[in-house]
C-alpha cells in the first residue's frame, strides 16, 4: 500500500504509527514533494468513491486565493477542481492510503486506516 503524508501532519503521523504497530507493508509518498498528476487524482477519487471538493483542504490559504468556497460542486465543475488540486498538491486531504488491493482511504481516524489492513 501507499501512505500520502505531509511529514508535519499529526493525522499521517499517527496514521504511520498505526500501520507501525501492525507491521504494514507500505511505501510513504511525501505529496507535496511528489505531486500526483490529474489522471491520477481521478483514479485515486474513483478508488475512494469521493469527488474532488470531498478531499480538498478549503482552509488553506491558497483555497482563499482561488475562491475555492465560491466553485460550484457539480459535474460540470469536476475538472476544474482536479486541476486545482494537482496545481496545489496543499489543498488535497491527507493522509489518503492506497491499497494493493484497489481499496482507499482517507486516514484521518485509526478505524480508517486500520479498514485497508488484513483481517487477522
């Protein structure tokens, strides 16, 4: 599985401590240093079966700069948003996990993560 993480994010880290504490396979992607691009934000949104305004970050100062709050959440507007995104890798929700086995998740609870990994 893949872990998207900021390194400054107490949500990621506790994220990593979980899948620590029980022995997970994983890779670490610091996404802001590596970026996803738009076709694989879509791939990543179809997995988590969110739309793009569901994973964006709207409290961050780049969200203000854009007027994200004033973006219509239709799916029209659905491209608009990705590309947002992938310009401003900031403003996409973390940590969001990838598993092998095509499942995803948005890590923001010990549940979440623990939800991608083999039951015992």
């Amino acid at each position: 599985m893949e872990i998207w993480i900021n390194p400054d994010c107490s949500k990621c880290r506790s994220a990593l401590s979980v899948l620590d504490a029980e022995s997970a396979d994983y890779t670490v992607r610091r996404y802001l240093d590596d970026p996803p691009g738009e076709q694989e934000l879509r791939d990543v949104l179809a997995r988590l079966g969110l739309e793009p305004w569901d994973i964006t970050r709207t409290g961050e100062p780049v969200a203000g700069d854009l007027g994200l709050s004033g973006w219509p959440r239709t799916p029209e507007s659905r491209e608009r948003w990705i590309g947002a995104l992938a310009a401003h890798p900031v403003l996409i929700q973390r940590p969001i996990i990838t598993a092998d086995d095509g499942q995803a998740v948005v890590g923001r609870s010990e549940d979440a993560v623990r939800s991608l990994l083999p039951r015992r």
